[in-house]
C-alpha cells in the first residue's frame, strides 16, 4: 500500500535536451513503474522564468491533464525557497510565490505544496545562526500567511525538516506545528536529511523521535541513501549507501496506508532497481 514516486527532474529521457519535456518525463516516469512524482515546474520546463506570471490557470490545469494522462499523482509541487531571506522586498517576492504555488496546487490537484526551512541569509546557506531561536521565530512569522494562503486554496503546505536548516529536527519542526496550528500545514519526512555526521550513529534513534513526534503530521516521505566522505553526508540513490529502510518502511505499512514516498538522488541507471529494492523491503515487513 506505499505509493513510490520519483522526482520529476531526475527522469531523463532518450531525447536530446530541447525535447526533456515535463510530458516526457512524465511519460518515461510512468513506464519506469513510478505512480506518482515531485514536481519542480522550473526543472522541467526550460526556458520560462517561473515568477508569478507563469503560476497561471493555464499551466496548472495543462499540468493535470499531462499527468492524468499517465496515471501519475503531484504527490509535492516543490517551491524550495528561503522564507527566512532577511530582505522585506525579497521575501514578499517570496511568500507571493509560494501562494502562487498554492493556487496551481489546487487547481491541478497536487497532494501538497512542499518547502524546507531556509537560513537567514540572502544565500541560503548554514551560518552560525541557523540553528538559533531568533531564526526559528523568523520563520514562523514568515510561514504563518503562507499557510494561511493555504487555507483559502484548500490545500496543504509542507515543511520538510533538514539538519542544515532552520527546521532540523523533529522538536524543531513540532514547535511549528503548535505555533501555527493549522491543519493545512503538514511534514515531508525525509529521514537521510535528519542526518549528520555527528548524529548518523544514532540512526534509529533520530528517525524513530521523528516517527514518534511528527507521524500524525506526515504527508509525504522521501527516500534516499547515504555515503559518508570526510565530514559530510552525501546524498545518493536508494540501495547505494548504508541506510537501512526497516524503521520508516514499518512506519509506513502500520500507520500511513497508501502514502506517497518518491525517490530522490535517483538516475536513469539506477531508479527502477531503487523503486525495486523499497517495494520489495516493504513487501517483506
């Protein structure tokens, strides 16, 4: 009853570039066995600047039909910008976009609209004050009219917790919820981005608190591994590193019938053996 899906971008078809289509790789994402995707409109149709003029009724209600087409489901419309950017000007350009993303999300019946937590620098990058109290309350007033954008569109919004950002933890994430308290804010759960080296060890444990805190909320998982170099955690292809799926594949299977987990840091050489290897770990729990 897991639903596998894949991010759009990361399907690559037989065409030369000026024919990767978002029709294409839809297509090819449905011929690989995938049942639904995660959608970034600027990844996968090139040549448009993706400001609010492009979010239009046009392009959502085409995107529906495209993706009905093949029997694929937008489990998350991706809108990944910085809602803690500390220029007024620029995160009301920001937030503007996100509730552009809403609309469109409604209107071609996308699962949710999903985000990470940002840093609060122009550069989206980890300083020494993303972790702090002062940037989570940044971000908190600064989600809350997105959400309620969300409201008036019907649909939901996601955060995703990574450890490089504002939100990197499942306490971290729970504070939000509670804060703005609205049932059109939901979680992505992805539990390779809870991970750094300091914590990876203690595997289980981080991804079982975030199971245990954040289940209820969860809207959709992502799926990745990891390989260890040096001080980092590098992002790739499920079956590819050492994570071990057991923990979040049970939670799935026990207390989330039917969700949508789509693939990410796949390629074409090794998505379908990725969507393999989950079906066949939940298939055996």
């Amino acid at each position: 009853m897991i639903q596998i899906g894949i991010r759009l971008h990361d399907v690559n078809t037989q065409f030369p570039p000026e024919r990767q289509t978002m029709e294409a790789r839809a297509a090819q994402a449905r011929a690989e066995g995938f049942s639904c995707v995660h959608l970034a409109f600027s990844k996968v149709i090139k040549g448009v600047a993706f400001d609010d003029a492009a979010l239009s009724e046009g392009l959502a209600l085409h995107a529906r039909r495209v993706f009905a087409q093949e029997g694929l489901d937008v489990a998350v419309l991706g809108c990944y910008l910085n809602l803690a950017h500390p220029d007024p000007g620029k995160l009301a350009e920001i937030q503007a976009r996100y509730c552009g993303h809403l609309r469109v999300a409604a209107l071609m019946g996308a699962g949710v609209v999903g985000t990470e937590t940002g840093a609060p620098n122009p550069e989206y990058r980890t300083d020494a004050n993303t972790h702090s109290h002062e940037a989570l309350d940044t971000f908190i007033r600064n989600l809350a009219p997105v959400v309620a954008c969300a409201e008036r569109w019907g649909v939901s919004i996601a955060i995703e917790p990574v450890w490089k950002h504002i939100v990197y933890d499942a306490d971290r994430a729970l504070q939000v919820i509670k804060a703005i308290a609205s049932p059109n804010l939901r979680v992505i759960l992805d539990p390779v981005n809870l991970l750094y080296p300091g914590n990876a060890d203690n595997r289980e444990r981080v991804i079982g608190d975030a199971i245990d805190k954040l289940g209820r909320h969860v809207a959709v998982a992502h799926l990745k591994d990891y390989v260890r170099e040096g001080e980092e955690l590098r992002a790739v292809a499920a079956g590819m590193g050492e994570m071990d799926y057991a923990q979040i594949l049970r939670f799935i299977k026990a207390r989330k019938p039917y969700l949508q987990a789509t693939l990410e840091n796949t390629s074409n050489g090794n998505a379908v053996q990725a969507r393999e290897l989950i079906q066949r770990e939940y298939d055996a729990l």
